[in-house]
C-alpha cells in the first residue's frame, strides 16, 4: 500500500526554498529600502505633465532626497517625446537617484529601431511611434527628405499599414537607416544602458505592466527570482541589441514582450503588458501563488502602470498568510494623448513606507 505524504502548503513550499539560500543572497533592509521614493507612470510623450509630476513629488520631500522611479512608457503618442528624453537623460546624469523601469513602448521603440524591419516598424507607429520619431528627427542626420517626412505624418493620426506599406516599398530603406542611425545616438545608447524590469524597494515591487506568476515560474531561479528575471532581462535586451546569438533555453527579449490574453495574445503575459483584467480574473490557485513568490522576498505590493484607471485604484488579491496583498494601479492617462481628468500623478512612499498618491484636486492622500 503506497503511503502519500501531506502535501505541503504554498507558505511552507516557500518557506523550505528560503531556508536553503545562502544567508548573504536574502533580502536586506539595505539603506535604499528606507529611501524616501517618487513614483511616476506612463508619460507618453507630455513633457509638461512629466515635470508637473516631478515637482509635485520632490516638492512633497522639500529637503529630502528622494528616488525617482519612472514606470516605464515614457514616449509615444504625445508629442513631447524629444523633450522627455532630455530630461530623463539629464536627471541620469545629476545627483539624483532615477530607476527607469521599461515599458511596452519602450520595447516596441527599441524592436524598431534596432531591427526595423515593416513589421516592427508598423506595430510602433501603429502604437503612436510615428509621434516619437518625429520628435527625435534632432538627435541624427535625417536621410529622410521633406516630401517623405509629410507621406509618413499623413499616418500619423490613425495609422494605415495598407498605405504605409506602399511608402516603405519605395523609401523603406532610407527610413530604416535613420532609425538605424539613431540607434547609435549617445541619448538612446544610454538611456538602453539605464534600462531595468523590475525593482524592489521594502515592500513594494515595481514593473511597468505586471509580474503573473505562470511568467514567474517560467522565467527565473525560484529561489532569487526577482534578481534572476532582472538579470534574464538584461541578458535578452543585449543579446537582441548586439544580434548575438541564443543559446538553447536563453531567455528571449519577446519572451518578455508576450501580449496579454486580453490584448489578443495567446501565451503567459510578459510583465510589460500583463493587463488589470488579468489580475481580476486570477484563480485562487493564482492569487495564492504569487502571495508565496512575494513574500518569500518580503514584498506585499506591486506599483504598476500600463492599465489606465481615472485614478490611482488598489486591488486587493489576497489576506493569505496575515499578509494583505495587492496591486496599485498608477497609470491615470495624465499626457495630453488621453482625455483623462488629471494633468500629474506620482506616488510618494516615505521613510517609514507611508505611501500617498495625487487626488483628482491635486493634494496628497493617504493609501
């Protein structure tokens, strides 16, 4: 008679992966834990409501020094796109501490200009990149002249792939040596070089869509996975930049980049565009699980973008072991692309991780 043991709960699963990691790999409460932090989502492009953001956030810790974490999609749509790109350029270069997370678009900016093939291409402008590109037209020598400039703008608004195929057939090749060309321009080479998915700081994870844990389980070392999904990341986005080979197994930069069943995607949602929808329709076993990959680091929120609320909206998905966790959406469509009510919106987390959050009235409120 075969004997089954008890099978072993989600919180002691972890728990046993926990004990065996190396003491100095755990979780530290490292000074930046402890930082004072700023929190800014989807700019697309609107410089104005970039800066509005910021003061808001650092004029909120007058004298303090606090970290600016930007959730990613910073460009497209708006037409700001040139300016916004200045700006985190130079608040790299500063004193300040600055995270810049990626967002899709960031990925979708990148797949075109890096390997701009009409496919890639397409899925940019058709996604407000044509906006972005224009924006940029300072940063290299354009090989573009003015009549393919206004063939390529009469696309701009509601983008036509049928006809934009006709303009690559003939001038696809000098447009595909421009983004090459930028490409190479420092701005873009360093802001590729500032590129994060994800980042902890105390209790709180940031990523600009969202992290499942079917993606979780799928892509990184259970045991460090936070530090694993970072480094995969960072592995894949070089590889696709440099055209390097992939070895068997190797994590891919589209690996990442898997659209969410809710936007027409057919595999595990990537974090850059895992979708609101597909935290509201997780199943038990889901929600349970991702509590466990959390608080095995000792996390019990997640910051994202990418889904558009009227305004900073929290979800709940579990009260499992004396640990209420959730999701706090930030992306409150503030560029001028949306017709959203707010013009700024940051998070601001505090020394003892007090978070507060921009009203529709412009004052800070307490989570």
């Amino acid at each position: 008679m075969i004997e089954f043991q008890d099978t072993p709960t989600i919180e002691e699963f972890f728990a046993k992966a926990k004990d065996t990691l190396p003491k100095d790999t755990l979780v530290k409460d490292t000074d930046n834990t402890r930082d004072p932090r700023v929190v800014i989502a989807d700019i697309h492009g609107d410089y104005n409501a970039f800066l509005e953001s910021l003061q808001y956030g650092l004029e909120y810790f007058k004298d303090q020094d606090p970290e600016v974490i930007l959730l990613g999609d910073l460009f497209d749509r708006g037409l700001d796109s040139g300016e916004v790109l200045d700006a985190v350029i130079k608040l790299i270069n500063s004193n300040i501490k600055i995270k810049v997370l990626t967002g899709n678009h960031e990925s979708m900016m990148l797949k075109a200009i890096f390997e701009p093939n009409f496919h890639n291409i397409c899925s940019w402008f058709d996604n407000g990149g044509l906006q972005t590109l224009v924006s940029f037209v300072g940063l290299v020598d354009s090989c573009l002249n003015k009549t393919d400039w206004d063939q390529m703008l009469l696309y701009s608004r509601e983008f036509d792939s049928n006809q934009f195929a006709n303009f690559f057939r003939s001038s696809g090749f000098k447009l595909q040596n421009f983004l090459s060309d930028l490409s190479k321009t420092p701005k873009i080479v360093q802001l590729v070089d500032n590129l994060d998915l994800c980042l902890q700081r105390g209790q709180d994870i940031y990523v600009h869509g969202g992290l499942m844990p079917s993606f979780i389980m799928s892509y990184s070392d259970i045991n460090d996975w936070l530090v694993s999904l970072n480094e995969s990341f960072r592995v894949s986005l070089d590889n696709f930049i440099h055209h390097k080979p992939i070895v068997a197994d190797q994590t891919t930069f589209d690996d990442f980049l898997a659209a969410s069943y809710y936007r027409g995607g057919d595999s595990v949602a990537g974090p850059l565009w895992t979708y609101k929808r597909d935290f509201q329709n997780f199943s038990t076993f889901d929600k349970k699980l991702l509590v466990g990959l959390f608080n095995h680091i000792g996390a019990n929120r997640m910051v994202v973008g990418h889904s558009v609320v009227a305004s900073p909206e929290y979800l709940i998905l579990s009260s499992v072991f004396d640990l209420d966790f959730g999701v706090l959406f930030l992306d409150c469509g503030i560029s001028r692309a949306y017709s959203g009510v707010m013009n700024a919106q940051c998070l601001c987390v505090d020394t003892q991780g007090q978070s507060f959050v921009l009203d529709d009235n412009y004052n800070f409120t307490k989570l």
